[in-house]
C-alpha cells in the first residue's frame, strides 16, 4: 500500500475490491477482457485514508452484480472523525431493510453513525 499526501488529505492505494486487483471485469458483462469499471484496469484505487472496509458490500465492492454504491466499488469507506455507534436503522449492516440490495439511507452503507 502506497500513502499519498494531498492539501491535508491522505490516501492510500490499495488492491481494487471489485476486480480483486486483476483489473478486468469480474463479472465479464462487456466481455471477459473488458477493464474493471473501478479501478480503470490498474488493479489499484486510492482511498481516504484512514478507511474501514464497507459494510454494505462487505468490502467485495459489489451488491449483486453492480458497484457498490456505498464505496463505490473500491470495498472501503473513510472512517469515522469520532466516536460512533452501529446503525440504528439497518443494525450495522448497511443495507436498506426494504430493499437490501440498496444502500442504508440513514449511514448511506456505512453501518455505523456518530454517536452524538
């Protein structure tokens, strides 16, 4: 994992969740060789560092078939600026308890909150 610094922002690099690091389509929808819609076919994505691996696609970057739209397909999500508790709503889960193939909308996929 590569750390990048920028304007009081860190990053780091780490292994695509949604290709698994081979940059290809894992699901080969355009065809077997088509590039990994994440991670542009580097294998790689950066992501705000610190980070905690999704709740929502349990850190595969994938509901489904689809990119996750909690982390948007990189299996991470920033952490927390404080203390926080599990997710009332969903029970940390980060899914919606009516869809579940959709995002929580009160931690967006998170599944947790900060504590107030």
């Amino acid at each position: 994992m590569a750390e990048i610094v920028t304007e009081a922002r860190r990053v780091e690099l780490v292994t695509c969740s949604f290709c698994s690091g081979t940059g290809k389509d894992p699901f080969g929808i355009m065809s077997r060789l088509s590039t990994c819609s994440v991670c542009g076919g580097s294998g790689m994505v950066q992501v705000e560092a610190p980070y905690n691996r999704c709740a929502h696609c349990e850190g595969t970057g994938a509901v489904k078939r689809i990119t996750c739209t909690a982390c948007f397909g990189t299996g991470f999500v920033p952490a927390a600026a404080g203390p926080t508790i599990a997710c009332p709503e969903c029970e940390g889960t980060g899914d919606d308890a009516s869809i579940p193939a959709m995002a929580c909308l009160r931690c967006r996929g998170r599944g947790w909150i900060l504590l107030e």
